[in-house]
C-alpha cells in the first residue's frame, strides 16, 4: 500500500468511527468526537465502566494551560461533573502542552461511571477551558445504563 492509500484508508477509519454530536452555541466545534462504542444516539455509559471520549481539535492560538470541563443536564437541573484529572494536558494522548496555534491534537476523557449513578437521559456538554476561554465544546445525548 503506498503512502496515499495510507493517509486516505486512515482518514476513512477515523470518520468512519467519529461520533454524532451537537454543537454548542456559538463556541469553537471539535475536527471530530469519538467515543468508543456509541455507533448511534444515545450513546450508553455504562455503570462501573470507564467511559472513554476522544476529542480531536486544533489549537486556536499558543495554549499553555487547558482544563477540561463537563456539564450534564438531567430531569430539570444542571450541573457540573466532577472529574479525576484536572489537567487536560495530561490526557493529550498524541502530543504535549504547550500547544502551537494550528496544532492538531487528541484529548482522551476518561469518566468512571459509578455504580451509584441513577440510570437516566441527559446531555453532556464537553468543553476544553484554556485561560477562561473555550477552546473547544460538543453537546452529546448519552444514558447511564446496566452493564
């Protein structure tokens, strides 16, 4: 296989895999979501699993600092997620902090989804925060469910 058919097999593969989501309201979209084993909407987290979300996205300019932040909306109310790691450098799973303007990387979101969870619907709004600002944002439809 010759080194276009490469990139083009590997380009194919990526979207092929990339996950439907909504963008939110007048921040920057990711290149593309992936979140390993949600082929269509609502995508299913499962109780006492790790979830796993990838974000591809392009450094809008220089970034030195980046947190990742997560809002769920569930039953009327709206609330943040409490996540392990702080530090979305940390979860850069192709490249490292800092981040040139035009960088294209991956972000790796790992949630544990406790057993406690009620099962439910709700929307999660995923964001990358650098120095208060977003970097990148998608609204995705998911459900806690039984293993």
């Amino acid at each position: 296989m010759n080194s276009i058919s490469a990139i083009c097999f590997l380009i194919s593969v990526l979207y092929a895999s990339a996950t439907n989501y909504t963008e939110c309201d007048g921040k920057r979209k990711p290149i593309a979501l992936n979140v390993p084993g949600c082929e269509s909407l609502p995508c299913k987290f499962i109780r006492s699993q790790i979830s796993i979300l990838n974000l591809d996205f392009e450094a809008d300019e220089d970034i030195t600092d980046l947190k990742p932040q997560v809002r769920v909306k569930a039953m009327g109310t709206d609330m943040y997620f409490p996540l392990p790691q702080h530090d979305a450098c940390l979860g850069i799973i192709n490249g490292e902090c800092p981040l040139d303007q035009g960088e294209e990387v991956t972000y790796q979101l790992q949630m544990p989804i406790q057993t406690t969870f009620p099962k439910l619907s709700f929307q999660v709004e995923f964001s990358l925060i650098s120095s208060g600002r977003t970097v990148s944002c998608v609204k995705l439809n998911g459900e806690v469910v039984d293993p």
